[in-house]
C-alpha cells in the first residue's frame, strides 16, 4: 500500500525525534563508559566522549582491588535474589484470593490497597517500626517493608482476573482445590507478568541506597549503592591509607566513572533474559472462547 505524503513526512519526523531520545538516553552511559577506559589526559579535554582514544583498564583495575567493593557487590546481590523471591512469593499470593470473587471482604481490602498508595505513615513512623521491631543493620530491615507493594498487587491481581474462568472450572472439575489451581495453573500462566514484576523489584532492590544509609550503620553490611555513594562524594575512599592519586594512570573522574560501570553493568546483563517475556505479552497461555 502506498503511503501519503503526509504519513511519510510523519515517519520522518517521528523517526527523527525516536534517534534523538535514543542518542539522549544512551549518551550519558557511553560518556561514563569512555571517561572510565580513558586516561587522565584524555578524560580532561572538553567536548563529546563517545570513544576512548587510548583505551585503558587503570581505572577499574584500580576500583576492583578496593577492599570493600567485593563485600559490597556480595550485599547487594543477597539483597537482590532474596528481595526478588519475597517479593514474588508474597505479591502472587497476596493477589491471587483478592482476584477471586468468592473471596470474603474481597473490595475492602482493594480498597485499603489502593489507599496505601497515595497514604502512608512516613518515613519517621517507619523507622521507629524497624526500630522496635530489632530490624536495625539487618537484611530484613531492606527487605521487608517493601515486599508487598500496593501497586505491583493490584497488576497482579488484574492478570488473575483476566485468565478465562473456563480454565479455573476445568481443574476443579478435575478435583483441584485453590492452591493447586493457583500452584499448577495460575502460576504458569502468568509468568510475563511474574518477570515483569521480579526485573522492577530487582531493578529497585539494586538501586536501592537510601534504606541502607539509614538503617544500616555496620560497614561490612552496606551495599553496593553505598559504596558507589561514597566514592562519587569521596574520591579518596578508593585510595586508603595511600594518600596521593597516582594522576598519570587515572583521576578522580575516571575512578568514578568506572565505579559508575562495575554498578550499572551486572543489572543491565540481567534484561536479555527476561526481554522475551516482555514480547510475549501477559496473556500467554490464556483460552479463547
């Protein structure tokens, strides 16, 4: 079919300005990535950094011999699985009865959902919660207070309602009770949905700091944000104890730089994987009738 003028007048345009968001958003993460494989002389020049003229590895072999970053990266990895699993464990079965029409008190409790999300007690009240709870520099105290999230409930529970009731009738027909519905049948099916809610959790658990800053005062417990924190305000806490940077193989820019990459890049790799569910769509597995 050929197109009008004005529908390619449109595609241009709108291609255009598609290119321009896309180099806006990727040029901040390859001016780090450049800064990070350039030596000082090369980091200092003013203007665009899109490749390193002279790459060089100085930065990060500098980073990577930090004592603190491996006991930082092994924190946040922690805090991310365990984080992730409650968070699926506890919003599947948080959202799972509130989808059935059958279950008791089934509106009000949607309604205190949703109210959570624009009310909260605030931070001071949570904090003394945590407090009285001895939650205080442990990991319970990241996790916990945001694994049932009102929001990520709420689009599970909208997928359970969608999956057709002729699917939920077969299986007990079948002699299925409710958890082997929900284990064996609605589990299954909604595994776009279950993947888009664990890549948001462990994009937030990852880039999580603030909690830890407040709750978290043993060294040896701090995550990986924390560290990134410390270096991007401190650059001598990547230098301990020796004084002088050596300027000639990097800079304080290049330091944090490539401290910004070894942070970034391990959650970036993790999207490949969990793209496809994305591409399926969350009805996958459903029934027409």
């Amino acid at each position: 079919m050929k197109r009008t003028k004005s529908e390619l007048i449109f595609d241009i345009v709108n291609t255009a300005l598609l290119c321009m968001l896309g180099f806006m958003t990727l040029y901040p993460f390859l001016y780090e990535l450049t800064i990070s494989l350039s030596t000082p002389a090369d980091a200092a020049k003013q203007g665009l950094h899109l490749i390193p003229l002279d790459p060089t590895f100085d930065a990060y072999s500098k980073v990577l011999k930090h004592p603190d970053l491996g006991r930082a990266y092994l924190n946040t990895i922690i805090r991310t699985v365990l984080g992730v699993g409650i968070v699926l464990l506890l919003t599947s079965t948080v959202a799972y009865p509130l989808s059935r029409r059958t279950f008791p008190h089934r509106k009000t409790l949607t309604f205190l959902f949703i109210f959570s999300m624009l009310f909260s007690g605030g931070m001071i009240p949570l904090y003394l919660l945590i407090q009285q709870l001895h939650l205080m520099n442990t990991l319970w105290a990241l996790l916990l207070p945001g694994a049932v999230a009102a929001f990520r409930v709420i689009i599970m529970r909208n997928f359970f309602e969608g999956v057709p009731g002729e699917v939920i009738e077969s299986a007990k027909m079948d002699g299925a009770g409710e958890r082997t519905v929900f284990i064996k049948i609605m589990l299954p099916l909604s595994l776009p949905v279950l993947a888009v809610i664990a890549l948001w959790s462990a994009v937030g658990h990852w880039n999580a700091w603030f909690d830890a800053m407040i709750y978290i005062n043993d060294t040896q417990k701090q995550v990986l944000q924390l560290f990134l924190r410390r270096t991007v305000l401190e650059s001598a806490s990547l230098t301990p104890g020796e004084g002088m940077l050596d300027l000639t193989a990097y800079t304080p820019e290049t330091l944090k730089a490539a401290t910004v990459m070894l942070v970034c890049l391990p959650i970036l790799f993790v999207y490949p994987f969990v793209q496809r569910y994305f591409v399926k769509g969350i009805n996958l597995g459903s029934v027409k009738g």
